[in-house]
DNA sequence: AGGAATCCCTACTAATTCCGTGGGAATTGT
DNA sequence: ACAATTCCCACGGAATTAGTAGGGATTCCT
C-alpha cells in the first residue's frame, strides 16, 4: 500500500509552497534544496503538475511556479491521482485506471467489495483533505491516535 | 497505493478457504487451480502465512492446509501485514516497519501527519473486516457507492 | 545585445522490488 | 515401495520506479 517517491515528493513540495504561498514564486532549485530532493526529479514531477493545472509557471530569468489555485482548493487526492495515476488498492476497483484481475469470478469476489471498501476510505481522506488542511493539522500538534501500523 | 499481487492472491485463497471452511483441509494445487494463481508462488505465499499462524499444515499424502482459526477471526488486515510486511503508506508513519524519511524536520512534516491519517482510514477497514465479514458483503449484493477512484 | 537564470522536454540509465520458478528434502497415507 | 504433499531456500528475470543527462526555449538584467 505504499505511495510512491514521486507523489511523496511532489506533495512536500507543494505543501511547502502553501505554507509560503505569499513569498510569490519560487524556483526548482530553491524548492527541491528545501525539501531535500534531486533537482531533475523535481522537475519532471513539476511538468506533470504543471499540465494537470496544479501549478503554474513562468519561464526565464525570475522565473519560477506557484500554485495554481488557493491551497484549500487543492486536495492531495488531486495531485496523488496526477502523479500516481490511481488511487485505488487493486487495479479492479478503480474507476480512472480500471483493469480486470484474475479471480475467476470478479461479480462475487469478496477481495474486491472489500478493497472497494479500502478504497471509498483513501479516497475519503485525502480528497476531503487540502494542502491548507494539511498544514493547519500540523501547526494544532500532531496529535497521535495509536492505531498501529 | 498498491496491494501487492502477494497479499491479493494470499487474501484470494484464504476467502477461498473460509467459504470452503467445511470441507476440511484443502491442497494447495487445489487452492491454486480454483483461485487462478501459480502454484509455486502460492506455495510461498502459505509458508508465510503458517509462521505466522494464520493456517495450519498437514504434511503427506491427503495433507493440506485448514484456517488456524474461524473466519471471522482472521481479519484482513492480519493477512497483509504478514504478507507485505506493513500496510502504513509510508515508512514514516509505520510502527511495525518504521522507516525515517528524507523531509527536511519529521516533526513538523505536514505530510506525515496526513499519510496518518489515512493510515488509519486504512488500518480502520481491513483491521475490522475479517474473512467472513468479507464473505458475507458479498453475498448480500456488492453495492457499489459512487465515490470515484 | 549578450549572458545568466530558469523552465521545458525527451530519452536514457540505474536501482530496486517483486513475480514466479526450480530442485530437492522430509513426511505421511495407501 | 510409492505417490502425494508440505517444506525450504535460492535464484532468474521482468517490470516498475527512481534518478540522470543534455539540449532547447524563454525571459530578465545589465
């Protein structure tokens, strides 16, 4: 259930351009030294973003990108599904990147109620929860519930 | 976000066995031609799944394997841990396979506290649903719920 | 005008993870 | 004895993903 290094990236990223939203634009170079990752990766992570309409940019000397739209207009589900191309536990239980398992019989085949179920709860968080929320959460103290694992 | 074709194919087997609950003991060819899955990755799959007590073996002819426990008192979560060794998302928010990250201050990672939360979206599904609570959703008509992805 | 900074784009390589296979030993029922 | 089956570990290869290379286009500054 892992999320990829491309999304993990692309996220902090973002979230630190919202928690600066008001510095104006800022450069790959800048971002990726805050954030701890490789430039080149940045950047073609920031084209996907950028085309999807995350981020907008500005070419040239003084150049740079800046969120498309206000950080609590945009939700980590939205850039995950940009990045990651789904969101979705297993390939059959995903709407924009469906693709047929193998079981031999997908109309009652209880691993895909459940993973559908897995599913409404990912997608539950993460596109009710914007840039801005994330970031609100962390300065009210992270609190700890203890579920584990 | 992916659930490994390990844990699919476990999870797919052992639903497999909890409907067949009754029958007694089951071989792994058997599991195997039934549920689509190669026999000789099954066969990984169980040895793992016997360490960790999930099922029982009988070696020898008429041998085979039978749940360690009833149905509804294996949970799905349960299974995935064994198989993909965590379900957290990330590393950063794992207890059982914690992994440091590379974000600039872990304490104030916006991002972390986010993938907690749907860590425990997650863990809250598959930590509550065993195999016959999956079973039996089933059985009462999959309905589907709209939410997209 | 020239140079520096920056985004844009494509292709390639490297690393890792994961799926699946092979072969043989131990165990048990017939 | 023989056949069926679990047990065990190691290995090969495929696929995915992370990261790099390099050059082009655009804009700003002096």
């Amino acid at each position: 259930m892992k999320l990829s290094t491309r999304s993990k990236y692309g996220l902090r990223a973002l979230l630190d351009m919202a928690a600066h939203v008001d510095d104006g634009a800022v450069t790959l170079k800048e971002l990726a030294k805050r954030n701890n990752i490789p430039v080149k990766f940045l950047e073609q992570i920031f084209l996907a973003l950028r085309n999807a309409g995350v981020v907008r940019s500005r070419v040239g000397a003084q150049g740079g990108y800046h969120l498309a739209r206000l950080p609590k207009e945009i939700t980590l589900g939205e850039v995950i599904r940009v990045l990651d191309g789904t969101i979705a536990p297993v390939g059959c239980v995903s709407q924009i990147a469906y693709e047929p398992c193998t079981c031999p019989d997908m109309e009652t085949c209880a691993l895909r109620a459940a993973m559908n179920r897995v599913r409404d709860a990912i997608v539950g968080v993460v596109d009710t929860m914007s840039l801005a929320d994330a970031l609100a959460q962390t300065k009210t103290r992270t609190r700890r519930n203890g579920r584990s694992d």
